[in-house]
C-alpha cells in the first residue's frame, strides 16, 4: 500500500467527511429556509386579480386572497387533478386567506368562485374566474 496515503487518508477522509457534511448541512438549511412567493390575489366585485397566475411545475406559492367586499363572501376553486391540485376555501366577506400550492404537472388550469344565490347568475358566470398557468419545471 501506498505509505503516503496510508498516512493521511484517515485525514483525508474526515476532510471530505467534514467538507460534504457541511454542504449538506448548509444546502439543507436553505432549502427548508428558502422563502415561498407569495401572490397577493384580491376577490371582489366578481372578478380576481389577477386572473392569471403563472408558475413552476413542481414550485410551491402561497396564495394570500383578501376578499375586497364588504358583504359579499368569496370561494377560490381549483380542481386540477393532472396537476395534483383539489382546492376549495371560502373567504368571508372581507376576509382573508393563506393557501399553499404545488402543482405537480405543466397546463393551464382555470380556477373560480363557486358562490352563487338562487335565482342569480353563478359568481363565475359573471366574471369570477381566472387561469393557473403551470410552466415545465426548468433545469436546475
Ligand atoms: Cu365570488
């Protein structure tokens, strides 16, 4: 066997040792500290805005929906199954809302308010409704 290396290997080892555990340690740090982007959506007046969303396949957004009436309760629909997505939550009337998503497939995805009064037009149908675009993941 090779004196030198027989030598300083163990040493060598716990360098490397130390090296990668501390870049896993470090990349592990900032992976779990690495900031969600959030998007403002407001609801009122039957619209949202905005009423396009774009992002990452496989990135997670937190949606922050503020309900911008003052009588009128909201919902934000999602039903995406190619994209793993199946959301429903309601914001009450000038209330708010955190939702975390992670489309899990690229596609364009419509979402809506799934209020409606009886004998009225479906908040949808008057406009509430918009579109969750979902771009490949890029190489990273
Ligand atoms: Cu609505």
């Amino acid at each position: 066997m090779n004196r030198f290396l027989a030598g300083y290997s163990p040493l060598l080892l716990a360098l490397t040792f130390g090296v990668f555990t501390g870049f896993f340690l470090i990349s592990g740090v900032l992976q779990a500290a690495a900031p969600v982007r959030s998007v403002a959506v407001t609801m009122g007046d039957y619209r949202f805005s905005p009423d396009s969303i774009s992002v990452q396949s496989g990135e997670t957004i937190r949606l922050e929906l503020v309900n911008t009436d003052s009588l009128t309760p909201h919902n934000f629909t999602l039903k995406a199954e190619a994209a793993g997505l199946n959301v429903d939550i309601d914001v009450s009337a000038g209330g708010t809302g955190i939702l975390d998503i992670t489309p899990l497939a690229p596609g364009t995805f419509e979402f809506y308010c799934n209020k409606k009064l009886p004998f009225m037009k479906s908040h949808r149908h008057r406009g509430m409704e918009g579109v969750l675009i979902v771009t490949p993941a890029g190489p990273d």
